[in-house]
C-alpha cells in the first residue's frame, strides 16, 4: 500500500463558511462583487462553472491537496455537503450574493441542482489532477497521514 499523502495542515467542516458579498443595489437589478484575497482569503487565479447540470447528477465527490474554493450558486439552487472524514455539513446555495468558502483537505459534492442552476466555482490555482483526492478511502487516509482526523 503506498504512504498517505503528507499535508501541512488541515481544515475541518468548520473552517467551511459562508461568505456574504458585497452588493450593489440599483432600480436595474443587482451588482454583487468578488475580489481576490478580499471577499475570500486567497488569491484568485481559475473561475469555472457547472450548468446545465443533468438531473439528479451529483458534482464534486473529491477532496483537493491544496486548492482552496469558493462556489456561488449563481442561480437556481444546490445542496453542497462537506466532510473532513469526522463530520460533516450540509448547505444549500440559492443565493448569487452568498457562497460558500472550502479550504483543502476538504471532501465535496454538490447535489440537488434545480433545473437551470449554475454553480460558479472560483479557485486558488489552475487545473492540476495531481491535486485531487477522488477516493475517499485515500482522503480520510491523507487526513490521517497528516496527523488529525
Ligand atoms: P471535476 O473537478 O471532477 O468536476 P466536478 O468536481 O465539478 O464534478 O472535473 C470534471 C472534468 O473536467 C475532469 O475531467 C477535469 C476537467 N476539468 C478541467 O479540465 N479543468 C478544470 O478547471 C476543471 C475544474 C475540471
């Protein structure tokens, strides 16, 4: 069996939060702002998002080594569940004003996404498969190789 991967520390449920941003009002309709390293505590560098998202699919089911994130659901709305392999939460984001904030060494899936929902996903760093955990055998066993969990 190879050795779990070493982290240098690590979140739990807890350190996940949501973000409330900043908006501006107007007769026209509403402006809400994202800044790197303001709003959320990272710097910027990826923004992505999911649509058209199939019917009763499930997104995410993965934790990342040192990617953090921030997801807005831009419209409509879907459940996110976090899990640091000890506990877990729960959240639904239905607001394109709120987000929520997940540090590394975080499992996640996104599910229940209401027809025509997006969900905006802004990230620390560019694309690497290499910084996936998709087991989550293999990320309870990173957790454990880093000392907590
Ligand atoms: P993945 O991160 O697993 O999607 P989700 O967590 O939203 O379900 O990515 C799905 C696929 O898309 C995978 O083959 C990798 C690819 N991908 C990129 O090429 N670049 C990216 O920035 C992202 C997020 C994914």
């Amino acid at each position: 069996m190879s050795e779990p991967v070493r982290v240098p520390a690590l979140a739990t449920v807890e350190d996940c939060r949501l973000i409330e941003l900043p908006t501006v009002p107007d007769p026209r309709g509403k402006l809400s702002i994202v800044e790197s390293a303001r709003q959320v505590p990272f710097e910027i560098k990826r923004f992505y998002y999911l649509y058209e998202v199939s019917a009763g699919a499930t997104r995410g089911g993965h934790a990342h080594l040192r990617l953090h994130q921030f997801l807005i659901g831009i419209s409509g709305s879907f459940d996110v569940r976090v899990s640091d392999g000890a506990s877990e939460r729960q959240v639904m984001l239905n607001r394109p004003h709120i987000g929520l904030y997940i540090p590394p060494m975080i499992w996640r899936d996104m599910s229940n996404f209401s027809s025509g929902s997006v969900c905006a996903v802004l990230a620390s760093d560019f694309y690497d498969e290499d910084d996936y955990l998709r087991e989550y055998d293999a990320f309870v066993a990173a957790r454990r190789g880093a000392g907590t969990a």
